[in-house]
C-alpha cells in the first residue's frame, strides 16, 4: 500500500533532512519505489545529503512546479523530477528539489509567490489533492521534508499532503511541547479538509539524544517524551506496548562526526553497529517499508514479555484499587497557572522539586498535571483540559495578578471551589507568588502559602542561602499536600464543570470547552 510520510520539526537543528535522506537510500535499497520531496522552500538543501550518490538535476522543482500551477493548467509534476543513483546498490529514486540549483531568481520567485492566491485564485487546493494522488499512484512511498515551524506550505505537509507525520524533536523543552502541540493541531485540522482522509499516522521520532549523557538524565528525558507523546501511539502501538519501549529504540544518537557536512550515515558507518545512527535509521526503515504493519515482530518477543512483567508487578501493587476513594482519579495534583515562558519555566521546576519531595512523603510517585504549550490552540486540548480537571484530586494554584485576568485561570479556580463545597474537604492549595490586595476576597479567605519573597528567577540561578530556604518552603507544602491527598472524598463523575466563556462563571456539565 502507497503512503505519504512527512518529517516534520518544530525547531530546527534536529536532523531532519538527514534522517529523512539516510531512511530514503534504505527503503530505495529495499526496492521501493521511492519519491524524496525537498518541500522545506524558504531553507532548502536536501540533496546536499545526496552529494555520494549519482545524481541527474534535469527537472526544475517544487517551487517552479507551484508557480506554473493555475486555475486553467496543472502541470505534469514528472517533468519537474531528478533521479539519484545508488550505483554501489544497483538501485535509483527519484527527487523532487526545490528549485534552487536550477533558478537564479530563486529568491525573488519565493519571495513572490503567495499561497493565499495559491489555493484561492489558482485552485492550488484541488491541485496539491491531484499530486497526492499521482504520487500514491506512481510511488510506493513519498518522503516530503517538511519547513520548520508553522507555515502555509507546513500545513500543507502535515495535514493534506501525509498519511503519516514524523515529528522530530530533541532533548529540548520547547522542541518537545512544539511538535506535540503542532501534531494536535495537524490531527484537528485533518477533520476539516474538504478532502477525505484516515487519520494521520503519527510516529515521534527523538533526535541529537547523547550517547554518553548521565544516565538518570536520559531516563527523567524519555519519561517526558512518553508522558508527553503517549496520546500518538494509541492508533498503532499494540496495547500491551508502553511507547517508552518505541521511544528508547528510536531514538536517534548524537555522533559528532556526522555533525559536519552533510554525510550519510548508512553509507559510510553502515547499519550493523547497534550505538550507531545507520542502525536506527535501518530500524525505523523497516517500519515504514511494512508501513507498520509488521509491529509485533519489530518489537519483538523480548518486549512484550518485559510488558507483561510488568503488567503483573502493576497488578500486584494496585490489586486493591478499586476499593479504595481514589479510584478514577488520573492525577494526584493539578497545576493552575499564568501561562507565559518565563511562568513556565519557574513552575515547572517548582513542581519538580515538589513532586520529589511529596513522594517521598507519599511513598509512592506524585501524579501532576501540568499544561505546557508552545501554542495557543483553544480547540485542540479542550477535552484533555475538561477530563484533567475532572480526574484531578487536588488544585495546586500559583497566584500572580494576572492569574485572575484570565477566564481559563478563573473556571479552574471556581471548579474546585466549587467541588471544595460539594464534597466539604480542602481541595484547593494555593501559592502566591506576586501581589494578593488585588484578588477576589473569596480567593484571599484561603490559607496560602506567600513565596513572594523568592525572585522571578529559576533556583539553580540561586544564592546557596536564599535555595536553601526556598527548598524549605516546597518541602513545608510537600507535607500539607500529602496530608490533604488522605482525605480526598471518593471520586464522582458528575463533579461540576466551570465554563470559562461564561462572564457569570456558571456551573455547567458541557462535553468540552475551549482552552484560552
């Protein structure tokens, strides 16, 4: 079966064009009919990656390709194409560049081009739907390397163009949270095309992951991408599989060398050396030449055996939790806050430290939900945000005078002090960090604790005394969150809902909300 598999990353500096040029010569070498699309216009080079191989530049590219489309005239794509030789293998594909090698006003012609005219003046929508179908037609697979970021010509790669999207990320806060964030607006935006369409197949792929990092680092990092990417893997991954297991075998090493020029790895480190990157890159060919559906033989019967031993260690410890009040609850603590960079940040190593130290306390791993976006995409977390707050014991609010100006801050708040008296327990813990004359009486009635003394900075920037005494501050909270975490009343499903457009704040059960 023909696919379409887009790499796409949100920041740059991840190997993307490189991975997609090294998993291009082995899927050609597995004779598949192979198409490599340079789509990333405004930064192109791919075929620098080819500069090994035989190469035949006789085709324009993508970028004249677009200009020549029109309403009246859709040009034959075919025409536009170059073909790279792999002599040594016996094997050649073909290679749609961008343009740039062949057109001296590359540039300009960029600079001129415009994808609103594109799509409303030039019927650039039914011709990109009529070049996906060719190329389903003509190739077994199309690999498009994709611009980085948020572009008229990205959602193109992401959303009407691929079957399957390759999000590439690093060890890398805003990497991560940025393609997570844009891969739920590429499966939102799939449901709104004019055009038919499965839902994408979404496969993460870690990157630049060092080989010789410390070791509990590179744990603490893989947990990050399991918890933040899991949702990803339900389509595919058997569900006896943690993505962990897909994580830690895909993860792309860092080998300096390759770091220079542009170098294929499978051709001049091979694929046989398990720490080298021509091993993953062959690893992750293999999926994609059997377009997944050989996943239980690539994962192996060591994996699923790992699985369920660990099925069962969790069955041993948790055999009596459906009797006990928590049962349904998803999260230990949800974390409320002004969203901005600088917030995040500061809370985010905040809760850190608190999770450490109330586990210690608890005797068990602190469950925390805690929202961190790199975009603002009301539509596309409503129903995580709704079941979050829902599932979530306790509200663990972070107070600053911007946290009341904003109605999301203000329906999470009204939600648990609405809850608070509904079920007569303290489920609301707040933390001031700025201000306090300014908020809503009812908010200032609730014992606090008053961190605004600690500057607006992270604690590793710290003086030794001042770390000191803000750690004493978490811990005395650490031990006020377990303590309130025992009397947690048993879960109910109706727990109302606060909807956040509502000027009056009601009380409602809706099936989902926007994130503001």
């Amino acid at each position: 079966m023909s696919r379409i598999i887009t790499f796409y990353s949100y920041k740059g500096g991840v190997g993307r064009s490189m991975a997609l040029a090294n998993i291009a010569v082995l899927l050609a070498r597995r004779k598949l009919r192979l198409l490599a699309v340079d789509w990333d216009l405004e930064a192109p080079g791919l075929e620098r990656y080819f500069s090994a191989l035989e190469i035949e530049s006789s085709g324009d590219g993508l970028l004249p390709l677009l200009r020549s489309v029109s309403k009246k005239h859709f040009p034959d794509y075919s025409k536009y194409l170059w073909k790279i030789r792999d002599v040594e293998a016996g094997v050649e594909f073909s290679f749609l560049s961008s343009g740039r090698e062949s057109d001296s006003n590359y540039t300009k012609n960029l600079d001129d081009f415009d994808w609103k005219i594109f799509f409303s003046t030039n019927s650039g929508g039914d011709f990109i739907e009529s070049l996906r179908n060719q190329w389903l037609n003509d190739f077994d697979v199309v690999l498009i390397d994709s611009r980085t970021g948020l572009t008229d010509s990205g959602g193109v790669c992401t959303i009407q163009l691929p079957d399957i999207v390759i999000p590439m990320f690093t060890a890398n806060y805003q990497s991560l949270y940025g393609v997570r964030d844009v891969m739920r607006l590429a499966q939102s935006g799939r449901q709104s095309l004019a055009y038919d369409r499965m839902p994408l197949t979404i496969f993460p792929l870690p990157s630049r992951f060092g080989v010789r990092a410390e070791y509990e680092e590179s744990r603490q990092w893989i947990d990050r991408f399991e918890e933040s990417l899991s949702e990803f893997f339900h389509d595919w991954l058997p569900k006896w599989a943690r993505p962990r297991i897909v994580l830690e075998r895909v993860k792309i090493p860092q080998i300096d060398y390759f770091g220079f020029g542009e170098k294929l790895a499978v051709i001049e480190q091979g694929v046989n050396d398990p720490e080298s990157m021509g091993y993953v890159y062959d690893y992750i060919a293999d999926l994609l030449a059997a377009d997944f559906d050989n996943i239980e033989k690539w994962l192996g019967e060591k994996a699923r055996e790992q699985s369920r031993y660990e099925k069962r260690e969790k069955s041993e410890i948790t055999s009596d939790i459906s009797s006990s009040p928590s049962f349904n609850y998803e999260f230990d603590i949800f974390i409320s806050y002004e969203h901005s960079a600088l917030m995040t940040d500061w809370v985010r190593e905040f809760v850190n430290t608190l999770s450490e130290f109330t586990s210690s306390y608890m005797g068990e791993k602190l469950r925390v939900f805690f929202d961190v976006t790199e975009l603002q995409a009301a539509e596309a977390f409503a129903e995580r945000i709704q079941t979050a707050l829902s599932r979530s014991k306790l509200l663990l609010i972070f107070a600053t005078p911007r946290y009341f100006s904003n109605s999301w801050n203000l329906a999470e708040w009204k939600t648990f002090q609405k809850r608070s008296e509904i079920a007569n327990a303290e489920l609301i813990v707040p933390v001031v960090l700025r201000g306090g004359s300014e908020f809503p009486e009812e908010f200032r009635r609730i014992q606090h604790m008053d961190m605004r003394k600690f500057s607006f900075s992270t604690s590793m920037n710290r003086r030794s005394n001042e770390l000191f005494h803000f750690q004493k501050k978490i811990d005395e909270l650490a031990v006020d969150v377990a303590r309130l975490l025992k009397k947690v009343p048993q879960y109910d499903p109706e727990w109302p809902l606060v909807h956040p457009d509502s000027a009056e704040l009601k009380i409602v059960n809706s099936k989902s909300f926007p994130r503001l």
